[in-house]
C-alpha cells in the first residue's frame, strides 16, 4: 500500500482533467466534472412521469400549494428529457437495451 494516494488528493494533478469550450481551455478537478446523464427512463416510466407531473402541478394551481408545483415540475421534466437523476445515482434503468 502506498504512504500517498493520489486519487483521493483533490490538489494532485493527476486528478485535474481539461475541459474544453469553444475559446478556451480549463482544467477542472475530476470531482468537479460535470455528469452526463444517459437515458434511464422507460416509454411506460416516461408516461407515467409526464401524466403524474402534469396532475401534481395542476393539483397545486387549485389548492395553492406550491411545493406540489415544485414536485410536480422535477418529475414532469424527469419524463420529459427521459432521465432521472436518482436512478442514475442508484444505477437503475427502466429503459430496454437497444440490440
């Protein structure tokens, strides 16, 4: 085992990576790297979502509660954009393998 490891030191250059734009390039720590999000949600999870998302904000228009516009927003663009930052986290997918 080694006295120094490396790929937790957040200060080591091996763990600084470039991050390209259309002008410039920044070198960014690897724990500050943006996440890319893959598809993970299914046809029939996507439905779901958008008709859910869709009767959580109209169910807060009616009662004035705006929180339920919030949760009703994130799960209406989960099923939208068809990813869903907790399974991403978990590794879940509901979306079929493309063969």
């Amino acid at each position: 085992m080694a006295l120094h490891d490396t790929t937790l030191d957040f200060f080591h250059p091996a763990n600084w990576k470039p991050i390209l734009t259309a002008t410039t390039t920044t070198m960014l720590p690897v724990a500050l790297m943006p996440i890319r999000l893959f598809a993970n949600v299914g046809t029939v999870d996507r439905i779901i979502r958008l008709v859910l998302g869709g009767g959580l904000i109209a169910a807060a228009f009616f009662t004035k509660l705006w929180w339920l516009a919030i949760i009703g927003g994130v799960v209406f663009l989960t099923g939208l954009l068809g990813r869903c930052g907790l399974y991403y986290l978990f590794g879940i997918t509901t979306r079929r393998k493309e063969s």
